[in-house]
C-alpha cells in the first residue's frame, strides 16, 4: 500500500465514454474529441478550467502532443502514460494524484485507443530490443494455461470447467446486449460460446476478448470541492497498482492457479478503503475479462470467492447482473473490446453510471437502487499470469465521515 493512500481526497465529478467498436470513420483524435466533450458537459466546465492532463495510449500516438493537439490546448501541460492493459487506469491514477498533491485543482484523465486501422488483429506497439529470453507466447496461449490449472486444483473435469467459462462469457455478453456504447450488443446461446472456433487449449473464440476503438475520460478534483460541480459526484477510496517482479513463468512454484500480483493489488487497495468483505461490501465490480479463464480466477484473487470455490459462483449466478454482486454489468471487454489506453476508464465509467443511479433501468443494479450498497471496483491487469502489473481503484458516492 502507498504510505498514506488519498482516500476520500479526491472525487470525479464528469466523465466520458464513446461508444466501443470499428470506428473506421473516425481517428483517435476525433475519439477524443467525442470523450472529452462529453466529461466536460457532464462537470458543466469549459476546456480552460481544466488545469492539466494525464493522456494514456499504448500505440495511438507518441507525447502529450496527441492531445493538446486534438483539443488545440492552450499551453497546458499533458503527460502520456503507458502502463499495458492497465494504461487507461495509469491516467486516472496520475491524475488523482495530482489533485490530491494540491498541485493542481482540476484534472482530466483521458485514454484512446485505435486498433481497428491497422489491418492488424491485436497489438500493434514493437516489442523493445531484449536478451532473447522472453517466453514467445500469445496472449490466448498463456491466459488458457489459467483453465487446466484451475481444473487440477479443484478436481473439476475439463467438461465442467467448459460449463463454467461458457457461462462467464454468456453472462458478459447478457450484459452488453443491453449497453448502447457495448461492441457487441447480443445475447449469445451457450452453444454458440461453447462450440465457437478454437483459439488455443480450451478457449475458443467466444472466451476472447475483441478488438476496438475507443475513448474515456474523467474529470477529477479535490473532495472538498467537488459539490461545486455536481451534486452526485464519485469519491475515490483507494487506488493499488502492482508491478510484480515478472518471474511467474521461471518459478516452479507458479501454479497459474492465481495471480499474484493481482492479490497483492487487492490487499492495499481493501487497506486503503477500509473493505473488510468486499463481496458483501461492492455494489459492482468491472474486471479484466481478457479471456473467461481471467474472470474466473480473480473472482478468488480479488476475494469475492472462496480459493477453488468461484466456478460453484459462476455457475450459481452469484455474479449475474441480479446476483449478489454483479461483475462487468456493462459487459466487460467480452463484449466491449479492449482499446488499451481507454479500458480502465471505461470501467469506471460503468461505476459512475450505476452509482449516480445513472444507468438503464434493465442494468441498474437493485443494491444501488435500494441504498444497501454505494461502492464499485475497477480491476485491470497487463501483461501475462506471473509477469504483469495489476491496478485496482474503489470509488464510492458517500464522502469521508
């Protein structure tokens, strides 16, 4: 955990989100342009009261010139982070804690992505000159090594392990279908996900995230202040992020049974919050869904679940969209995508519709509605299982005691 933490510090008052997809008629500026304006109506500021950016981007443009140009800023500054699958959250983070410093009084936090131009399905960014060490291996490839672990660990046969990640991705897409901004908005059948084309061991194409253009962004300021932009605005109770030391795939012990990293990040991020259950405690959580195996382990990781108890969860509806606690009610990067630099901002825009009791009625979230619950989770992870860094945020609508 950072040494003090900013809970309760620093609240969201605006925010944007675009709709994810094959924007083939539209750049990333222009993404920009669509996020941006919409987090500033929603604040009710102008460009010139924003103070400083903080702009993620994995391979959409180089400098914070990518968006002082789009916006024509006037002399202002912006960073770019880049932090893998986790990027979108890097901004946010940054620019939080920016705000809570006091060396700036409002921030905006923006992430982008195009991936559809390419003519490439996937990543486009170079990998940096290395040693020839690195373990070669595509991403389906190295999340699947996740299902067969999982199913030694608990002795469940491959058959219901296949039950179990079908339902995952059969539930995410439930929910897109009823999320404008989603890619793809359709309820898909368990056999469809079932028998769709292998990919590699035992995911398929329905256990893969897609791929899409897309942009986020969210207006941050200090607690104290933020009743004077909204009188809903969104308090940030903890934000971890974890950099673990990349040596999954050498150590024997790594099991791919849990990561690592991930259970850390959930550690000082409870400690900052103050969760003690977060099962019972998270009116919502949005999580890295990659790939279904993915969801399925942090379920454990994050401890919504008992160790080798999620898939009893998964299959119970513990995590539907009118479970006991919903994950990825807007659909997750199931049916949204995965444009890098905006994810992590697009899963904390679900949060900031739920909890301003903002979202559709066939998606709100009845713990909300009924004023039991006023807390969400945002989870992104980068990289791979054993070699990768994991952020967590928790907001919440009610400020510091």
């Amino acid at each position: 955990m950072a040494t003090h933490g900013i809970r309760d510090k620093v609240a969201i008052v605006g925010m944007g989100c675009t709709p994810f997809g094959e924007h083939w008629d539209k750049s990333a500026e222009d993404l920009l342009v669509d996020a941006n304006q919409e987090a500033l109506a929603s604040a009710g500021l102008t460009q010139d009261d924003v103070d400083a950016y903080w702009l993620g981007t994995m391979a959409s443009g180089f400098s914070g010139q990518l968006l002082s140009r789009t916006l024509k800023l006037d002399y202002k500054p912006v960073t770019r982070v880049e932090n893998f699958c986790a990027t979108g959250s890097e901004a946010f983070r940054n620019a939080c804690y920016a705000v809570a410093s006091g060396a700036v009084d409002v921030a905006m936090a923006i992430g982008v992505e195009k991936l559809k131009d390419s003519g490439y399905s996937g990543l486009t960014s170079a990998a940096p000159p290395h040693d020839g060490t690195s373990v070669a291996i595509t991403a389906p490839a190295a999340f699947g090594l996740l299902a067969p672990a999982y199913a030694n660990m608990t002795g469940i046969d491959d058959e219901q392990l296949k039950d179990v990640i079908t339902r995952i991705a059969w539930k995410n897409h439930y929910n897109g279908a009823r999320n404008e901004r989603a890619q793809f908005r359709k309820e898909l059948s368990m056999d469809a996900i079932r028998n769709s084309p292998k990919v590699s061991g035992m995911l398929g194409v329905m256990d893969c995230s897609g791929v899409s253009d897309g942009s986020a962004a969210a207006i941050i300021v200090r607690a104290e202040d933020a009743y004077k932009y909204t009188d809903k605005p969104i308090f940030v109770k903890a934000l971890s992020m974890v950099a673990g030391p990349g040596d999954g795939p050498m150590d024997p012990t790594f099991d791919y049974t849990s990561i690592r990293e991930v259970v850390k990040c959930a550690e000082n991020a409870y400690a900052e919050a103050g969760v003690k259950d977060p099962r019972s405690e998270f009116a919502l959580a949005e999580v890295h869904d990659c790939f279904t195996p993915t969801e399925l382990v942090l379920m454990e990781d994050l401890g919504f679940s008992e160790q080798g108890k999620a898939w009893r969860d998964v299959l119970d509806g513990k995590f539907d969209l009118q479970g006991e606690l919903p994950v990825n009610p807007d659909g997750g990067l199931k049916s949204f995508g995965h444009p890098i630099g905006a994810s992590g901002l697009r899963m904390l825009f679900e949060c900031w519709l739920q909890l301003r009791r903002e979202a559709p009625a066939e998606r709100q979230i009845a713990s909300i509605a009924s004023g039991e619950r006023t807390l969400g989770l945002t989870h992104n992870l980068g990289g791979r299982p054993g070699d990768c860094v994991s952020f967590i945020s928790v907001v919440g609508t009610e400020p510091a005691a």
